[in-house]
C-alpha cells in the first residue's frame, strides 16, 4: 500500500487539544448527565457494543447448534428462545440505533455547523429509554426468554405461549420511543439549526440518508407502538382486535407490524447509505457523482418504503390483488437502491482511489449490500417468493443487507471518524486485516444460506436433514471467522485510545465541516459559527484552504 | 499539513450582547429557539397522529365488516356522558388556549386561573368516563372472559337497547359486539392515558406559573403543552362520532 491520503502531524511535536469535549468536565455523573451530543454518542458506542455482544454471542449459540442435524446442544424451545432473542437484540437494541445514535449523533451538528443537536435532554432521554428498554431486554432472557421470534406473530404471541412476551414487547416499546426521539431530533436539528450558507444542497450526503431514515423513525415506529399496545391487551384482559375466535383478524397485527417493521429496514440501512457516500468521496477524492440524485434517492426509498409492507405477507392470505399491487411496489425499491450503488460506482470512476480500511468495508458494503439486494428482488417476485420464503434464503437475504451491508458501513463509519471521535488514529495494518477477516467470515457465513434455503430448508427450527449438513457446517465455520473479525476491531481501537497516532485535525483530507476543526471536537464544536462557503465534496476548496495557509506561514 | 485551519470567520462574535437566561446555549436567538421547539412539538403530535392512526384503521376495517354489531353495540353507550364530556373538553381546550394568550400577555394571575380551569376540566373529563366505563363493566361489556352478549341477543332484556329500538341479534353476528368494545376500551383508554399525562404536566405548570415561570417572556412551554392538549381534544372529537353516533343519522 504506497498511495495514501493519510497525512498526520508531526508525531513529536503533535499533542491532543487540552480542550476538548473528552476533557471539559470529569466524573461519571458530568457524562451521565450530559447534554452534549458528542457524549451522548459515546454513551451510545459503549452500550451498543455491549448488546452486540450479547446478540453476537447468542447467534453463537445457533450456529453451534446447527453443525449437527440433531437438535443436540439445546432443546429445541430453548433454540426458539435463542433465536427470538438473538433478533430482538440485534434489531432493537444494535441495528435501529448503530449508525444515528452514534455516529449520526456525533456529526450530524458538525456537518452543519450547530453546536449541539436541537433538543440536548430529549437526546440524552431517548439514551436512557434505550438503556431501560435494553436492560428490561436481558430481564426477559434472564427470566425465561420469550419464543415467539422477533415479529411477536399472533396468535402464537398472544394465545400459545406462556414466556414474557409482555416483558419484551414492553422492551421494544420503550426502545421504540428512544428511537422515535433520536428521529425527531435529527429532522428539527437539520431544519432549524444549519449554520449560515448550508443550504440543503449543500449538506453532506450523510445528512441527507439520515434525514430520511429519520422521516421513517418518527411516522414509522408509533404504529408498530400501537400494535404492541394491543397484543398485550390482547394478553392481559382478553380483548379480541386480533382474535380470530371472536371476529378479530391477526392479519391485522402483521399489516400494523409490518407497516414499521419493513421501513425500519430501511431505518437501518440508510445510514449506513450515508457513511458509504461519505468514505467513497473521501477515498476517491472526487464529488459524489450524480449529488442530487443520490439525495433524492434517500427520500424516494423512504417515501417507497412505507408501501411495500405486504410483501413479508404473500403467503398469509392476503389477496392476489393486493400481492400483484405490493410485488410491483416492491420493485421500486429496487430503483433508487440501484441509483445509489450506480452512482457510487461512477464516483469511482477516474477517482484517485485509496484503500485505507473504512474504503475496503465500504467496498464490502458494495459488493454484499447488492447481493443483498438482488436476492431481495427475487422474494418480491410473488412467484419465488412462494417457495423462498420461510427458508433460509430469507435469512441469508437479510443477513447480506444487514449485516453485510448495515454493519460492514458502521464498521466503516467507526474507522472513519475514530480519529475525529478519539482524536487517534486506529492502526491501519491490522484494521485492514480485520475488514478483509470480516468480508472472508461473512461470505463464509450466510453464502452456503442462499443455497440451503433454495434446497429448501425451513428457518426457526433446531433440526434439519442430515443431507444439509455439508453447508451448515461451511456455516458455522465462517461464523467462528465473522467472530474474530468483529474481536478484533473491539482491541485495537481500545488500544489505540492511549497508544494511536496523534490524528490531527483532518487526517483524511476530506472536505466536510466537522473536518475543519479541532480532533476530538470542542463542547462548543467550533470557535465560532461556520459559514459554508463552498460546495459539499469540494477537494478544490480544500487545496485553496490549504494553499492560503502555506502563503500565510511563509508570509 | 493536516491541520487545515479552524473556519473562524464566524458572525457570532461581533454579537455578543445581553442573552435572556432561558437562552439555551447551542440556539443563536430567541427566535430560532421558540421555533425549532414548535417544530419539534408538531413532529411529536405527527407521531401521535400515526399511534392513533393504527387503531383508527382497525376500526376502519371491523366497522365495515361488522356494522350491525357496531351499531347494535354502539347503542350501549351513554350518549348523554358523551356528549357532555365533548362539552367539557372544548371547554378545556378554550381555556388551555386563553391560558396562553395570558402567558404571552404576561398575566400571570389570569395564567394560573386558566391552567387550574384546565385541570379541572381534565379531571371532570376523566371522572364521567370512569363513570362510563363502570356500567360497562356492570353490564359484562368489558372484553375477556366475562364478556356477556345478553343485551344483544335479548335487547328487550336491556333498557338501552330496547329505547334505541335493537332487533335480537343471531349470535354469530352478536358475537362480533366483543371487537366493537374492543376498539371501543383500546381507543378511549389511550385517549384517558393521554389525559392523565397531560392533567400531569398541567399540576406540574400550576406551580410553575405561580413562581413566576412562564410569565417573563419565555412561553413556549406553555405553547407547545397548548398543542399537546388541543391534540388530545381532536382525538375525541373524532372518536366522539365514530363510537357514539354511529346510527344516529338514522333516528
């Protein structure tokens, strides 16, 4: 690797600013208490981390038990448990919160010139409710789990079980809040408090993904709300909205739930969207081709996703018509995710490309992320859908976009702005490595999935024909890999917070505000309120800058 | 060459005049604060427009489906409480609105008179609907196991049915009353939650306002609560008709 665009300060004479968001106040109630968006985002990073670990751990646990077709290392209702729990985490309580509340929390006020998001305590609450809601979570695992899987499908949740479901939707409803808050927050952040000269046009596209995911949060997770509400009415007193046995219709429940839950996909994938736009342009040291219709694409995908519901429905009885009507829908979605993949591949084009780490995760991103896509059009297809779904193929098809593509971009996204956060750098060798492990582990993983599920075999159970046992054991084995590669990034950027480089103020030389000032940030963000003046992903507005500080020095 | 200087050509420096203390720090003006919590409040009655607006499509689509039972049991509830307690409530959503113009007129005697106007008008809102929601449970309406069909398969049995004129209903047709009170204690019961909230907050501002609070020029707490109420009174006002008056054009 000779091309790099990493230029740090003179490591002996480099010190991290005395002043600086970290520094300001000391003890643990001065972060407990905060209202700073950049502690907040901290706080986030650390509990995030933990309940990643905690789902982490318990795909684990299903990965072991399906290296052998018996159902061998637990009985099969503790393996329905698992998995539940394994979903409920990772969705609630990782993949909803890990690009906004982190790193969108950090930088969505640097990137347009505001000292702290709009609504500090509201942003600190929706901490605390994530917090309550995770920690009632582990509650519920600890005290029996709850087997229903994470969708919580009546009439198993509210007539055939006897584990905590109410305990757990109560779980989802609390982190629904703190996430319905962080999407508030975000939109009147970015209407009301950009600095002066940051039109919309001039946003960074990180910005842009987030506003939209953020339409989705604040319209999208109420209603999934309310159909929690009602299945636990449904438990407790015996209400009959989606009983069956007394007119009520539990298709019902998966439209109410599925109205949030398929655009929380898009929740999570859109600010992964924006981290990608971001890397690409930096690593490629190019505009982002096609700025305003990557934009737009965000919101079309936001605006297209509230109608595709049904689709998780094809199979439940609902009517052909409505199948026909939600397929076609669905494969407008398809358009602007298409639009963003292209537009990112054109960026590259003729680009001075550069393969530090967050750009190799990004390319994961790319590759995996249209797989992951791709296979999702075939389960739009009513006709595949019929036989795909319920099987692997749908596991390993949401797998590859959330976590091929949601966390490959958070990995980026934390490797990216680590020294911004930290004012360190992580150690590129290994962290390279560790993106080339994860990428390896991935594929390893859920590849032999497509294949088990086009075979034909059923998700949820803990026991499968012996004849699939060849891929799942390809499986297991590349999660074991997946492991180390997501190990791995956990110790060495720990390390680098007392023993990485010194980062500078700008170590990638990109061009977006919360580049232009100090590294870690100060409380106030910057000295005095920026004016942009140029526009976004101008590298040569960044030259000028430079240029007139060599003329000044030397001067 | 990292370090690419600090963007310091700011305009804020220049302005540093006196701030009015519930200034909070990140906002550049007054202006800009009062307006971007007014924005935020009217995104959170969004979300409170879709938590609603879920149940209002299942009432949608069981009405369809059930109408005669929606009718039949509609019947049961008491239009005279009904009525009176949409009276109370746009009376609460009067003085919750005077209640601001007295906040940004600075008076503060009429503020607290207007605030305690409103928790009285909450708390006789709430009392009428337990009263309600008691001769349901008298009459075995409540959802569940003891959920009795009697005033429908035998209207003459029941004195409200029998003054709205019901036909005995086939039980198979009877039965489907049960999702009726279904929506009927899922919507009215989130309507009365978010009362009490709101009644909360109201005791939390009578205090407030005594010493002084929203009287001093900053009133945008007491605009955006104004918001919240009035949100609540629409509810009603749109589950008023659709619970109550289902066949009333009728008669």
């Amino acid at each position: 690797m000779s091309a790099t665009i990493v230029s740090l300060p003179d490591q002996s004479t480099a010190r991290i600013p005395k002043v600086n968001f970290i520094t300001k106040e000391n003890g643990l109630l001065s972060w407990l208490l905060t209202g700073d968006h950049k502690r907040i985002a901290i706080l986030y990073l650390i509990s995030l981390s933990f309940f990643f670990f905690i789902g982490g751990a318990l795909a684990g646990l299903i990965r072991l038990e399906l290296l052998t077709p018996q159902a061998d290392l637990m009985a099969t209702d503790t393996y329905n448990k698992v998995f539940t729990m394994h979903g409920v985490i990772m969705i609630f309580f990782f993949l909803v919160p890990s690009v906004p509340a982190t790193l969108g929390n950090f930088l969505i006020p640097l990137m347009i010139g505001a000292k702290d998001l709009a609504l500090p305590k509201i942003n600190l609450l929706s901490w605390y409710l994530y917090i309550a809601g995770g920690l009632l979570a582990i509650y519920t695992m600890a005290t029996g789990g709850v087997d229903t899987g994470w969708t919580f499908t009546t009439p198993l949740s509210t007539h055939y079980v006897n584990t905590n479901v109410l305990t757990t939707g109560l779980a989802v409803f609390i982190a629904g809040f703190s996430s319905i808050f962080t999407g508030l927050n975000f939109l009147v952040t970015i209407h009301k408090m950009r600095c002066p000269g940051m039109t919309w046009f001039k946003l960074p596209l990180f910005v842009w993904a987030h506003y939209a995911a953020s339409i989705l949060m604040v319209l999208g997770t109420p209603v999934v709300a309310i159909a929690i509400v009602l299945v636990a009415l449904e438990r407790t007193i015996g209400i009959g909205v989606f009983d069956p046995t007394k007119g009520g219709d539990p298709i019902l429940f998966q439209h109410l739930f599925w109205f949030y839950s398929h655009p929380a996909v898009y929740i999570m994938i859109l600010p992964g969207m924006g981290v990608i736009s971001e890397t690409i342009s930096t690593f490629s040291r190019k505009r982002v081709f096609g700025y305003t219709a990557v934009a737009f694409s965000s919101v079309a995908i936001a605006v297209f996703g509230f109608f595709v519901w049904a689709h998780h429905m094809f199979i439940m009885g609902i009517s052909n018509y409505a199948v026909l009507v939600f397929s076609l829908l669905t494969m407008l979605v398809a358009v602007p995710s298409a639009i963003k993949i292209f537009n990112w591949t054109f960026t590259l084009y003729k680009g001075s490309i550069t393969f530090e780490t967050p750009m190799l995760y990004t390319f994961g991103f790319m590759g995996l992320f249209t797989i992951g896509g791709l296979t999702g059009v075939f389960l739009g297809t009513s006709g595949t859908d019929i036989h795909l779904t319920e099987t692997y193929f749908i596991v390993a098809h949401f797998h590859f976009v959330m976590v091929g593509g949601m966390l490959m971009a958070f990995l980026a996204g934390i490797h990216f702005w680590w020294p911004k956060m930290t004012g360190r750098m992580y150690p590129e060798k290994i962290s390279q490595l560790a993106a080339v492990i994860t990428f390896i582990g991935f594929n390893f993983t859920f590849f032999p999935q497509f294949i088990l599920g086009t075979l034909g075999m059923p998700r949820r159970y803990a026991s499968y024909p012996p004849e699939f046992q060849v891929l799942n054991v390809f499986s297991t084995a590349g999660a074991t890999i997946l492991g180390v590669g997501y190990l791995l990034p956990v110790l060495y950027l720990t390390w680098s917070l007392k023993y990485g480089a010194i980062a500078g103020n700008n170590p990638w030389q990109a061009t977006g505000l919360e580049w232009q000032t100090q590294s870690p940030p100060l409380t106030e963000n910057f000295t005095s309120t920026p004016i942009m003046d140029h526009e976004a992903y101008d590298y040569d507005w960044l030259d000028k800058q430079k240029e007139k500080e060599v003329t000044t020095s030397v001067g | 060459m990292s370090d690419s200087p600090v963007i310091a050509h700011g305009a804020s420096e220049v302005e540093h005049h006196e701030h009015p203390a519930y200034l909070r720090h990140h906002f550049e003006s007054v202006e800009q604060q009062a307006d971007t919590t007014n924005f935020a409040m009217w995104l959170f009655l969004l979300t409170e427009v879709m938590f609603f607006g879920g149940l209002f499509t299942a009432y949608l689509i069981y009405r369809n489906w059930y109408y005669p039972a929606f009718v039949a049991a509609s019947h049961q509830l008491n239009i005279f409480w009904g009525t009176a307690n949409t009276a109370v409530l746009i009376s609460s959503s009067f003085t919750m609105a005077m209640g601001v113009w007295c906040a940004e007129t600075r008076r503060k005697g009429g503020l607290v008179l207007c605030l305690v106007l409103t928790f009285l008008l909450g708390l006789v809102f709430l009392g009428i609907k337990s009263i309600e929601y008691s001769e349901k449970i008298e009459k075995h309406h409540v959802p569940g196991f003891h959920y009795s069909l009697k005033s429908f398969l035998d209207p003459d049995s029941d004195e409200a049915a029998k003054a709205a004129g019901d036909k005995p209903l086939p039980l198979d047709v009877a039965r489907h009353t049960e999702v009726y009170f279904s929506l009927y204690f899922a919507m009215t019961g989130m309507h009365a939650l978010h009362m009490i909230i709101g009644i909360a907050i109201l005791g939390f501002m009578i205090f407030r306002a005594r010493a002084g609070a929203y009287t001093a020029g900053h009133v945008t707490f007491v605009e955006n609560f104004g918001l919240y109420w009035h949100f609540v009174d629409i509810i009603w006002i749109f589950l008023f008709p659709l619970l109550y008056l289902i066949s009333r054009h009728a008669n």
